[in-house]
C-alpha cells in the first residue's frame, strides 16, 4: 500500500505574514535600487542578504516547531522594512525637491505713501505708478490685469523713491527686495510707505551647471544665502556668500567666505556694486560675479534662506558652537514682526533655528562687522555639518528632510549627488575643513542698484583675493 505524506497546515495569519514579508522586501530593494545612493557590490550584497533572511524566515514560519521565533523576527524585519521605505521615499522626494529648478520667483509690491488713501489696487487705477527702467514688461502686463495704469519709468530705485515722497507719482511698482535696499539705505523710505497690492512672477533660470564627475575630480560650490523667509525660488540680496571647494581625493575642503559688502564688478552690467545686490539679479549673475572676483570656475551652487536655517537647525535638534566672543544681537523676527534680543555668552552655546539665524546675522555688535559675521556663519555651518553627519542624527533623518524641502535648491543633478554618495559610503573618511574669509578695507562709493547716493562698501584687498584664489586652488588641484 502506498502512503500519503500528511499536508502541511500553514495558519493564515503565517500566510499574510509571508506575502506581507516578501512585497515590503521587494518594494524597499527596489526603491534603494532607484534611489541609487549604494555601491552596486553593497547593493548586490543586500539583495542576496534580504534573499536568504527572507527565504529562511519563511521557511521556519511554515514549521510548527520553529513558527513562533521566526514569526516574531519576521514581524521585526516587517518593521524595518516600512521604516525603510518611509526613509528611502523620504530621501528620494528630497532629492527631487532641490534639484527640480528651472525658474526663479520675482516678488512684486505696488506701495504708495502712508498718509495717502489709497488702500489698494484699484484705487490706483487711471493713477500713476513709477517703475525702474529695467523693469520686465511681464510685470508691467500682469499688473495691468487689474485695470489702466499711467507708466512713469526713472533710472534708478532712488530716483523712484524720491518721485512717490515728492507727490510726482502716486505709487511705485518694485521688487520686494528693491524695496528692501531702499528701507536699508533710505530711513524715511520705510517710514513713509506701506504695501497695497503684490503679486509674483516666475522667470527661467538660466544657470548651466559645469558637470564633471564629483566621485574623482575637485569641484567648487557656491553656497548663497537669500535674506529671505519662505519661497526659496525668490530673488532677494544675498547674506551669504561661501565657495565650498572640495576634493574628494584627499578628502579635504575650504570654505571661502567672502563679505556682503565687498564692491566688485557686477557681471553683465559694466559698474560695480555691492556683493549682496548683485543676489538680485539672479543667481547666473551672482556666480559669474564671483567667478569673475575670484578668477576660478564654480561648478555648482546651493541656495537657501532664512528659513532653510531655522527648519534645519531646530529638525537636528538644535546645534552647538564654541563662540569666541560675547555678544549682543538685535535681531527682527519678520514672521513675528517683532524685535528680540539675543545674548550669546563665550564658549559653548547651543543654538535653536531663530538663535542660530540671529548668531550668523549679527555683524553690527562687531568691530570687524561683516567679517566677524562671515567667520560667525562659518561657525553654524560645521556645526550644522557636524550634527548632520552624526550617527545620532538617524532617528530624525526624516524630520530633517522634510524640513528641507523648498528650502533649499541646486543645480547639481540627482545622479551627481547621489555618485558623490556612494563614493563616501564605500571609501568613508572625515574630511578636513579649512576657513577663509576674505578682507577689505572700508569704503564709500556708487553702486549700481542706487547710483545716487554713496553706501558703505568694503574695497577688496588685492592680497586676500590672490590669498582667497591660491589656497582654493591649493585644495583643488592638491598642490602643496
């Protein structure tokens, strides 16, 4: 007679737990094989790890005996697995977000004088409105969606100023960041105006990134930081200006700061202006600027604002520097509208957002001013660098990255960054930071974006840039 092997009876929630098993696996090796962030060896090597883990837990599930172990690692693994799709889903969307640029955001404000009765938009219709010369027909156009408007165009932001507090026209159409020079070098401009109407633009940005392969050769960032809050595609002055030069061969780096008040030769425009200004004319402009001052090509660049810090400094928890000197900080809260004051005492301080943006800002409380402000600046980024690159930071690497998106945008593609990944997962080592910040000397002069009147301006010492542009090459080329 023959014998029938009795059939397995495998319980249904073993069965669920199998399926359930198997398509998590599939699912988070697909998103890290799209993500492409590992060494193809590391990858290969998860795959057949996640093939015999998952094989074998499988089969001590159907078991009896070994069922309820292997159910219980299973149901770990399970977790992990969600736990690391929501983190490779998170780094892909991330990635995304700051590499998707193509277009800049032009911020508009119609603003008139604060005594006047004009409340908004249409109640300036059939009025005079002045604007700048250079001024983009769109703006002009979309304004004009509200009703008829008599154009009046001056030379210069200036000029217009002047126009609205002498009654020659009855409102001004400015960018939001031309509004703010005007605030910062013309006192009873911002006494005497108030906004009524703003709408935005956006405008193709034109900036080609100069690709080389980041894994074997050097290559130069520019790190700019907008004084602004919220969109980061926003035109605005820059506060930060940082080449970040690495060489991922000898895993070493040097930050290059270079003051917001340096007068240099504002690219495409044959006058010279203030660093922070040239910001304003987009970011083409701001890097063959500074490419021109420094006689070096910048491969890449990072833009953020006032409120990538905040996010990412309070995602990690917060951030500490060693502070070298005392001080005092009067700092605006625009969000709040309001005035804070901030003491930071010497040595070690910890630093939440709002107080670490207040600790980079400050230059007033400073002899050196501008360039106490610079090497303050340098100071949160390693600190921010430091916490980031910590072990500890895994369990808020979601929070951090979603912190960051529309924060903070780069011309560098995907495929460029996640290489540079992959190469540091595979080799590994700590890079060495060197700081540099450039010097000048005090100055009044014209500048192009307010050509009436003299601002204070930091004439560039010829020694520091030639210092500025030898130790950069130094790093980049690896000469001794």
């Amino acid at each position: 007679m023959s014998t029938r092997k009795k059939k397995i009876k495998i319980p249904v929630f073993v069965k669920y737990m199998c399926i359930t098993l198997m398509i998590l696996s599939i699912i988070l090796l697909g998103i890290v094989f799209i993500l492409n962030i590992l060494p193809l060896d590391y990858f290969i090597t998860l795959v057949c790890v996640f093939i015999v883990v998952v094989g074998l837990l499988i089969y001590l599930m159907i078991n009896k005996k070994t069922r309820i172990i292997s159910s219980l690692i299973s149901f770990v693994l399970i977790i992990i697995n969600v736990l690391g799709i929501l983190y490779s889903s998170t780094t892909y969307g991330f990635l995304e977000s700051i590499t998707n640029i193509g277009s800049s955001v032009l911020n508009y404000e119609v603003v008139v004088l604060s005594n006047s009765d004009y409340d908004s938009i249409l109640d300036v219709k059939n009025k005079t409105i002045g604007v700048v010369e250079t001024v983009l027909d769109k703006s002009i156009e979309k304004l004009e969606e509200e009703g008829s408007f008599e154009i009046d165009k001056e030379f210069s932001t200036e000029d217009l100023a002047t126009s609205l507090l002498n009654g020659q026209v009855d409102a001004l159409l400015l960018l939001d960041s031309e509004v703010d020079i005007l605030k910062e070098h013309y006192p009873s401009f911002e006494k005497n105006i108030r906004v009524i109407y703003t709408f935005s633009l956006k405008v193709k940005d034109d900036v080609t990134a100069k690709n080389i392969d980041v894994t074997e050769s050097s290559f130069n960032i520019l790190v700019s930081g907008i004084d602004t809050y919220g969109t980061i595609g926003s035109l605005s002055r820059s506060d930060v200006n940082m080449v970040v030069t690495v060489n991922p061969n000898t895993k070493e780096m040097v930050l290059t700061s270079i003051p917001r008040d340096y007068y240099v030769d504002l690219y495409g425009k044959n006058a010279k202006d203030k660093l922070a200004h040239v910001g304003i004319y987009g970011m083409e402009t701001t890097v063959k600027t500074i490419e021109d001052l420094l006689d070096i090509e910048i491969n890449y660049y990072v833009k953020f604002n006032f409120s990538s810090l905040i996010k990412i400094v309070d995602a990690i928890g917060g951030i500490e520097v060693d502070n070298p000197t005392a001080f005092t900080a009067d700092y605006y809260d625009e969000p709040k509208d309001a005035w804070v004051k901030y003491t930071f005492k010497q040595g070690l301080i910890k630093l939440e957002g709002e107080k670490a943006l207040a600790f980079a800002r400050e230059r007033k409380a400073f002899a050196e001013g501008d360039i106490k402000r610079a090497k303050n600046q340098q100071l949160v980024i390693e600190a921010v660098l430091d916490k980031v690159l910590s072990p500890s930071i895994i369990v808020k690497y979601s929070n951090l990255l979603k912190s960051l998106e529309n924060t903070f945008i780069t011309n560098m593609s995907r495929e460029r960054i996640t290489n540079f990944i992959k190469m540091e997962i595979k080799d590994g080592g700590k890079y060495v930071i060197n700081n540099l910040v450039l010097n000048g000397t005090s100055d009044y002069a014209y500048t192009y974006s307010y050509p009436s009147s003299m601002l204070y301006v930091m004439i560039p010492n010829e020694e520091q840039i030639l210092d500025g542009k030898n130790e950069i090459n130094r790093v980049y080329y690896n000469k001794e």
